[in-house]
C-alpha cells in the first residue's frame, strides 16, 4: 500500500468540525464536574459520530449495548477470578472464552457494530479496575460512554431533527 500526501484533501469538513465539538464539550462537561475518566467519554463521542443524526442515534445505542455487555461480563470474569484468588491463569484461560462469549452475545443481539466497543471492554475493565470497585468501575464506564453517545448525538442533530422529535 503507498501512501500520497494530497493538499487539497487537506480541510476541516463539517464531520471533523463536529466531532471536534463533541469532544470540546465532554472535556468541559468532566472538567466542570470534576469526572475523571474523560477519555472513555470522548472516545465514546468521536466512534458515535456519525455522517447523520439517525445513523449518530444507532450507532450510539450500539456502543451503549455493547459496553453493557462488555462490562457484565467483566464482572463475571472478576467473580470467577474471585473464586481461584484470582489466580493469573484463571484470566489467561478465561478471557478469551469470555471474548468469544461477548462477540457471539453481541452478534445474536444483531449488534455487529457494538462488537469492538464490547470486547473492548470487557477487557479494558478486566485487566484495568482497580481491586475492591469493580462494580462501580463497570458502572462508572457505562455511564461515561452515555455521555459520550449523548453528546455525540446532541451535536450531530440540527434544529429540525429536535423540532421534529420534540412534536412526537
């Protein structure tokens, strides 16, 4: 493959300028209340994006699905691994059957497109909370991706769509 520099594809678009939005306002909404975990957020905000406000919507309720499974069944993982004194080969052997378990739960749930926001995680969250909260830790990330979704919607909407859906 050969990369090429082209100049004149060189542009902030309207897509670019938006989500460049969506991420100016989860960082001042978690700098304003004190959140940590803004990345989760914004990252959340920027894969939510999309080129219109209904395709922004599905894909939003997506992610939020799949990081709901992802983080169940991380909490799962924490609960076996719990069991054997959290043994590193109960994660070494777990894990990946857990991995395979969320893209089969995910592609039954028709939501091929939440896949890597799931599988991502249930691993970040497994390999990554700190011990003694996972709950809240897996609480905490759900809702961070919320707010990202949210935002990510909010933007990408113009005043019609809101018009429109607030009649409804």
């Amino acid at each position: 493959m050969r990369f090429k520099f082209d100049k004149s594809k060189l542009k902030i678009g309207m897509r670019t300028a938006k989500t460049g939005l969506a991420v100016f306002l989860v960082l001042v909404i978690f700098g304003w209340l004190d959140w940590g975990g803004a990345q989760i957020a914004a990252l959340s905000a920027v894969f939510s994006l999309r080129e219109d406000f209904d395709k922004s919507l599905s894909f939003g309720a997506s992610r939020i699905l799949g990081n709901t499974i992802g983080g169940l069944l991380a909490l799962v993982f924490y609960v076996v691994s719990g069991w054997f004194g959290h043994h590193p080969l109960v994660g070494i052997i777990l894990l990946p059957v857990l991995t395979m378990l969320t893209i089969v739960l995910n592609v039954a749930l028709t939501n091929a497109s939440g896949v890597i926001g799931s599988v991502s995680a249930l691993l970040i969250i497994s390999l990554a909370a700190p011990a003694g909260s996972t709950s809240l830790y897996v609480v905490t990330r759900i809702l961070q991706t919320f707010v990202g979704v949210f935002v990510a919607i909010l933007v990408n909407g113009d005043l019609a769509t809101w018009k429109n859906m607030l009649k409804k």
